[in-house]
C-alpha cells in the first residue's frame, strides 16, 4: 500500500546510505519493483471493478491472491448513527401528490369520559347513490400510476397539484370543500348526494384492492348549526366497533386555537351495514373473488362558520410526528446518557426505521452482558394508530427519572422500535407495505430487499438473542372488534414446567390496568395462518413471553364502562407494560405462584362449565386447553399473503422464449 504525506529521508525506508553505484541501482531495481506493484494494484483495481459489474451485486468483496481473485461475502452493516440533522424530508412514491404544508394537532383530553353512542333503533341507512346521480366535489388521482411501487421521493410528485374538483359539476358556495393529499391522509371521493348528505370512498390500501378502514381528512368551508351527514361507502369488514357504539374523531383548528382543545368524539344517527355493492378484489394479478361492501354513516354539526376541521377513524399519529418526538428526545442531554437512537434500515421508500437502545450505562462489562433485554415494537400496521400512542406512553415512563424507570434500566436491555411501516403510516394505509403486502405476516421471509422493516427487525433479535436472555416481547397493535385491550401469546404446551408460564404476564396486566385490560379477551392458540406473524415468529425464537398487545379502537366496557378510549388512557398502557414487567421479573416469586395458582383454578372452572364435569389433575388442564380456547379474532391472513406486488409484476415483464 502507498501512504501518503510528506516523508524525511531520515523517516523514508527506501533511503540507501551505499556508494553511488549501489544506489542507482538500488534506486532502479526499487523504481522497477514499486512499478510492477502499481500496475499490479492498477489491474486488481480494474479486475474488481469488471467483476462486480459482471456479477451485478455490491453483497461480493473480490479479494486478491497475487493475481487470482477471491470472492467473499461483504460483511453485514451494523446500525448506523443518525447524523446531526437526523431526520430527513418525509419520503413518498413518486407519483403520490403531496400538500407541502405542515399539519399539526394539539394533544388534549377531553375533562370528562365520552361515552358510547348509544342506538335509538331509527338510524337510516342509507344506499349508495353514486355519482351518476350525485355531484363529485371531490375527487383525486389513486396515486398509482403503475400497479406496483418503482421509485421514492422526498415530497412525492414533482408536478402542480392537480385540482380536486376539476370533476366536479354546477358546485356551489354551500357545498365542503375536502382534502387528503396530506401524510397519513385518506379519502379518494366525496359526492353530494343531497344538500348536505355527501357519499365518501376511501382510498384502498397502495398497489392492492383492499383494506379500506382507515380514514383521515380535513373539511373547510362548512356553517355551524347546520346537520351534515357522511356516508363511507366502500368499507370491507362484516362488523365493525361502530356497531358497538364507537364514534368516529373531529378537530377543529379554531377551538384548538381559541379553547386550547383537540381530537374529541363526533356523530349522531351512526350506523354501520351491508349496503349491497360489491368489489372484485385481486391477488396475485388474478381476480380471487368478490367482497361485499358496508357502510359508515352518521350526522354531525361543525361548531364554528368557515372552520378547518378534521374527521379521523382514530388519533392519527404520523411520521413526522413520530420524527419531532425523537427529536425532542436526541435535544435532551440527560436522556442521551441512557438512550441510543439509531437508524434499524430504510424503508421500501427509504424511509428511515428507528430503534432505541435504553440502558443504563453504569457498571462493569460483566453486570452489562448479564442484563437480560425486551423487545418492543409497534405500528407494524399503519392504520393501527392506537398502537403509537401507547408505544410514546410506554418510552415516556421508560425515559422517566421516576425510581421504577431507573431500575427498569438499570435490569434490562430495551430494544424498541417504535414505527416498523412508515411508509404505509405515510400514503395513509390501514394494513399494508408499499410491497402491497401485510408485514405481519411476512416475518419468516427471506426477501429482505422487499421486506426490509420486519427482515432487520427479525436479525436484530436473533442477534440479541445470541448476546443475552430475551424475556419479553411485545407488538403493539389495534382492534377493530374488540373492545378494551388484551393480548394474543403462544401456549407452551410441550413444556410440562412451563404450563400456563405464557398467562402470567397478561394476567399480571390485567390486575395493574383492570379498568382498561380484560385477560378474558386474551387468546394463546397458536393457529397456522399466524406463523408469519411477529408474535410467532418470536417464540418459535425461543422467546417464550412473546405477545401482541391489542389496544380496541373503541373504548373500555371495565371500569368507566362504555367509554372510549383518549390519547392519556392510551399513553398509560404504555406505563402499566412496565410496572407490570417489574412485577413479572421480581426476585420474589409469590406474585408469580399466586398468578399461577388462579390460572389454574380459573382453568378448572372453565373446564368444569364446559365439560359438565370436575377436572382435579394438572394432567386434565394440559389435554383440555387448546379444546376449549378458540383461535385469535384477528384480520384474515391470507388476505395479504404472497410475494410483494413489485416482483410479481416483473415476473410478468419476463419474456418467454418459445
């Protein structure tokens, strides 16, 4: 190797103190030689770089045996620190249109619990008219150009904004005027269908035909004291928590403004119902079936003239949102002593995939390596939003000076990932990637290019694992059937020691958050549809407490019965996981033999009013639970399973010789 800078002959080890004739020749026989190894250099040079643009891939190293090349795998990249200016511009795919101004929501509670809507029995329903018979007051690109996702761009399209309304026909001053082209924004269609009645169709989930739950829109030019109804027209679940009583969100930037309050529950006359249209849905490029669609509506008035309001399915929470929240943790000095904040990977898009490591850093390397770690992670589903409000509740206690934060860390490696999809959490998806694809159920892959979020997440912890005990992991999640909030974990049945040890943890919550936490709606059945699926993939690991926390998009039927849920009862899940982590990883075990010891009593009264009989033997319990416990009431898995959208198209572009 040639080093460079500025040598004394005294420093130069080519520097000959011999009589003049040795030195020319010495000078010449080294002349010669530093030529030959130049051009040898120059040849490896020019050989590495014609393999690698032969090969056609940057995971090959070529090294060099005098002449002969050696090819070796390039080392895996570990995490790489943020820079200075750690958070980039928000990246879309680039043919989505994107409004450049900024949206921000105060957090507030509301004083008092807002209740359930409660049904009178009178609630209409009505049918879709459609735009053949109403009037489109708006209406925007589907923000696929293309069936699949090719490239990304800070900003999204390049182009002009493109008018909502230029489809639309003999408007007037007293029609809404809406808009969704914003981060995490969906609404694809408004049409007047009446004076104030508009039909809403949501956009599908990006590069699918699917998946339409989540909404998000802004709302200007409206009267107060008038009654509006909004109809959704093209919802895909059979039921829904609108049957249940929940209401959907409003804000208005005027009462923000002026009365300091944000996101609280709207709506009348609510009715959710199957209103006889139908979608052919498409997998895998084939037509597979057809869906049939329900619909939301309900009535609400705005409560000031000419206000900009906003509807939501739940308490959106953005990417930039999650970005300025890291932001204020990175600015503090104190929490930096404790908490890493690094880059996991990027997104299809690009998009930047945190993970926190929060420690303490005290001690010697021996007590370090002995910690045991936690793995938390949420939003794995973008239209899940719940899901980032208790992860922020879960970080703030962590990141505490409280006496149970500092011993949390001083106990434990927590390994947090606190957005696994931004870029669904972008473009405004309720389920899917930008691969057109559920990454929940996509764990297992080997497709790491393709499904990146998940891939890394998956190594991170087998690394981990490799390192130090994992005891516990945690994906936070959203339900739209349930109330309350429970959990789905994995039976150890083979394990005779360990029966019912995988009930304990959510047993335990349920007794730190009984107002909010039922342990009846937990499930622990393992189904087959499931495997892909953070929470099984996990366990099979060799984590044993591996979980999915569902936190209902609803509200609580405990405690303050029949209330929804705010972003503050969200926040606290996120505290009552780690008083309860402490109770489950007490040197004193009683907690944990009283929690068993009820298991198995509950156990034995469920088994005893389903089979008629006494169940006396621990024998019976093992042949008898996974009788009489039904499968998780989750999502249709298959409803998103298949390789990612973008290589199945060009599978197609591949052209077949004859």
């Amino acid at each position: 190797m040639l080093h460079g800078g500025n040598h004394t002959c005294r420093d130069n080890p080519f520097t000959y103190s011999a009589s003049h004739k040795d030195t020319v020749g010495g000078t010449k026989n080294l002349t010669f030689g530093l030529i030959r190894q130049i051009s040898t250099g120059l040849m490896s040079i020019a050989l590495t770089l014609h393999l690698g643009q032969a090969l056609r891939t940057r995971q090959l190293v070529i090294d060099f045996d005098g002449e002969r090349p050696i090819p070796r795998l390039r080392e895996p990249l570990d995490l790489f620190a943020i820079p200075s200016t750690p958070f980039q511009g928000v990246r879309w795919p680039i043919e989505y249109e994107v409004f450049k101004e900024a949206i921000h929501h105060i957090e507030w509670d509301p004083p008092d619990p807002e209740p359930f809507y409660q049904p009178t029995g009178h609630e209409r329903a009505p049918m879709p008219i459609g735009e053949e018979k109403g009037n489109v007051v708006y209406c925007i690109d589907p923000g696929t150009k293309t069936s699949y996702f090719t490239y990304s761009r800070v900003g999204g399209s390049r182009g002009p904004i493109k008018s909502s309304t230029s489809c639309a026909m003999h408007q007037d001053k007293s029609t809404l005027a809406f808009e969704s082209r914003f981060e995490s924004g969906n609404l694809q269609k408004a049409v007047q269908v009446g004076v104030h009645d508009y039909e809403l169709t949501l956009r599908t989930d990006m590069y699918t035909t699917k998946h339409t739950q989540w909404f998000y829109f802004r709302v200007r030019n409206m009267k107060a004291g008038v009654t509006y109804r909004f109809t959704i027209v093209n919802l895909m679940k059979a039921s829904s928590l609108y049957c249940l009583g929940m209401r959907p969100l409003l804000y208005s930037e005027r009462a923000a403004w002026e009365k300091g309050e944000g996101w609280r529950r709207t709506g009348s006359n609510i009715r959710y119902y199957r209103n006889h249209h139908h979608q052919a849905e498409q997998d895998n490029n084939t037509t597979t079936n057809t869906k049939s669609l329900h619909s939301l509506t309900w009535t609400g008035q705005f409560p000031y003239d000419f206000d900009t309001c906003y509807l939501a399915h739940c308490y959106p929470y953005t990417y930039s949102h999650l970005q300025r929240y890291l932001s204020r943790l990175t600015s503090n000095s104190a929490t930096g002593a404790y908490c890493k904040l690094r880059v996991l990977c990027r997104s299809l898009a690009g998009n930047a995939v945190h993970v926190l490591t929060v420690t303490s850093p005290g001690g010697g390397w021996m007590d370090r390596s002995a910690k045991r770690a936690v793995v938390v992670t949420a939003r794995v589903h973008p239209g899940e939003t719940n899901s980032s409000w208790m992860m922020q509740g879960f970080l703030d206690f962590l990141l505490g000076e409280s006496d149970d934060a500092r011993l949390l860390r001083e106990t434990f490696v927590f390994k947090v990932v606190p957005m696994l999809n931004p870029d669904g959490v972008v473009v405004g998806n309720y389920r899917c990637s930008l691969a057109g694809r559920d990454l929940n159920r996509n764990y297992n892959t080997l497709l790491r290019d393709s499904f990146p979020c998940v891939w890394h997440t998956r190594n991170m912890v087998k690394r981990l694992m490799a390192e130090r005990d994992v005891v516990l992991y945690c994906d936070f999640h959203g339900h739209s059937r349930k109330n309350n909030v429970f959990m789905y974990g994995c039976t150890n049945s083979d394990d005779a020691t360990q029966r019912l040890h995988e009930r304990v943890f959510p047993l335990m919550m349920s007794k730190n958050a009984n107002d909010k936490f039922s342990f009846r709606s937990c499930k622990f059945r393992v189904h087959q549809s499931k495997e892909g699926t953070g929470r099984v993939v996990m366990w099979r690991l060799g984590i044993r407490n591996s979980y999915t926390m569902e936190s209902t998009f609803g509200g609580s039927t405990l405690g303050k019965k029949g209330t929804h849920f705010t972003t503050r009862d969200l926040k606290s899940l996120g505290y009552y996981l780690c008083d309860t982590l402490l109770d489950y990883c007490d040197p004193d075990p009683t907690k944990t033999s009283h929690c068993l010891a009820e298991l198995r009593a509950m156990l034995r009264q469920e088994l005893r009013e389903r089979l008629g009989r006494e169940v006396d033997s621990d024998g019976s319990l093992s042949v008898s639970i996974s009788d009489i416990e039904s499968s998780t009431s989750g999502s249709n898995s298959t409803e998103s399973d298949g390789l990612p959208v973008h290589l199945l198209n060009r599978i197609d572009e591949v052209p077949f010789e004859p």
